[in-house]
C-alpha cells in the first residue's frame, strides 16, 4: 500500500512538473537568462511576437519578480521575466480571472482589482411631460462592495447617479448588475430610484448598457459605453423619459 501510494506522490509530482502553457514574448527584445535573475548569464534574445512553451506557474526572486522556465524555439532552456510575456486563457479561467479570452499578461490575473466605477454620458431622450426631445447629461460613481476577486468582486456595485436635462435635475441611487461575458465587451444592468429636485417628484430607472473596456487588465483603466434608459415619474399624472446615450467610464 504504501509503495502505491508513493508511486502516485511520484506521479503527482512529475506531472505537476512537465505541466506547461503556451505564452507569447510581448515585449521588443527580452533575454533568455540561465538563472531567475537580472544579472545572470544570457544565453539568447526572443523578439516580439514569438510563441514558446513555458511552465505553468511563475518563480518569484528574492526581490519579488515574477519568473517563467521556458522552452526556446531553438531547445535552449531558461528563464524570462513574466511581465516580458502575455498567455492564453480559456472561458472558464477569464471568468474566475475577471477578464476576456485572449491573450492577458500574467501580472494582470492577480493585479489590484478596481473597486469603483465613475461614468458620464451624454445622452437624447423624449420625454411624455412635454411631448418633446431633450438632451442631457447622466453621471454616475458606484463602489462594488460584494469583495472577492474576478467577476465576482465587480458583480455588483452601488452608488449615487445625477441627470440632468432642461427640464428636470435628478438625484437618485443606482444599483448596477454586470452580466459576465467571456469577450470584451460587458453587458450591465442598473436600477435607480430618487427624486427630480425641480419638479418634487419621485423617479424611478431602468437602464441597459454595453461597456467596452479598453483594458484586459483588472486594474485601473477606462471604457466606452452604449446604453438606453426609461425614467418614470410619480406620482399622478405619470410621465417616462426614454433616453439613448453613450460616454466614459474610470474604472479604479
């Protein structure tokens, strides 16, 4: 029994060993080292573009840099620093890692995640009170406060929102959902509830957007968004606002 299970440990062990994944040299010109570390010997240059097999996990040095033993096209054996690489990543790691299929540099999956999220837009709207199109202004910060990492600390967030148009200046809450989507581009769904400071009366929102972020990166960055809106004011004689908009986001 005790050889079986030593056979498995010895099996477990090579297999976790010769586990390898396919990254990509990001960066110019990065030397393939002897050792992890900077000033070890050079043993050859690997451009821009080429694709290598390296392991699986990183070696950190005693100075905190993040290191990967690759295999060269030419069979040579070394070390590169894994902020000069970027690796693939399948649907079910982009969702636990908070970002797209694609290529994403490895520093980026355990990267600070942003927390909050400032968007403004601009935006069209027609509304029933007065029969007629208006313009606007719509601005929003929400906190993402469920904690954890990837998808799920951004899942929900939270946060006071202003609109403004010619007519009405709104102050309200807003409740956003994101969808997770395992391409560039995220669905996200909010709900507000407050109040129209010009005319006394209660609002409430649904609005649909599409957020682009111009990042792979979980960190700090800033997006593109598309969305449309509905606004409903009560009490009797009940109004609605339809807006169409687009604008930015600081996500930090």
């Amino acid at each position: 029994m005790k050889i079986w299970l030593l056979w498995i440990g010895v099996v477990a062990s090579c297999s976790s060993a010769l586990a390898v994944q396919t990254v990509e040299i990001s960066a110019r010109e990065v030397p393939l080292l002897v050792a992890p570390r900077v000033d070890s010997e050079k043993i050859v240059i690997l451009t821009r573009g080429t694709v290598v097999q390296a392991s699986s996990n990183t070696i950190r040095d005693s100075e905190g840099e993040q290191w990967y033993k690759i295999r060269a096209p030419g069979g040579q054996l070394g070390f590169i620093r894994a902020v000069n690489v970027v690796t693939r990543i399948d649907k079910g790691d982009s969702r636990a890692a908070g970002v797209q299929r694609g290529w994403v540099r490895a520093e980026e999956r355990t990267s600070t995640a942003w927390s909050f999220a400032l968007r403004a837009s601009g935006f069209g709207s027609y509304t029933t009170r007065h029969l007629n199109r208006l313009l606007g202004l719509d601005s929003e910060l929400t906190f993402c406060f469920l904690g954890g990492v990837g998808y799920g600390r951004r899942r929900f967030s939270i946060g006071p929102a202003l609109v403004f148009t010619k007519t009405s200046r709104i102050v309200a809450g807003s409740l956003v959902y994101r969808f997770f989507s395992p391409f560039r581009s995220e669905p996200e769904l909010r709900f507000r509830l407050g109040r129209d400071t010009s005319s006394s009366r209660t609002v409430v929102g649904l609005n649909a957007a599409l957020r682009y972020p111009f990042s792979i990166s979980e960190g700090t960055h800033l997006s593109g968004h598309l969305d449309t809106g509905l606004i409903v004011f009560t009490p009797r004689p009940y109004a609605l606002d339809v807006s169409l908009g687009m604008g930015l986001g600081l996500h930090f």
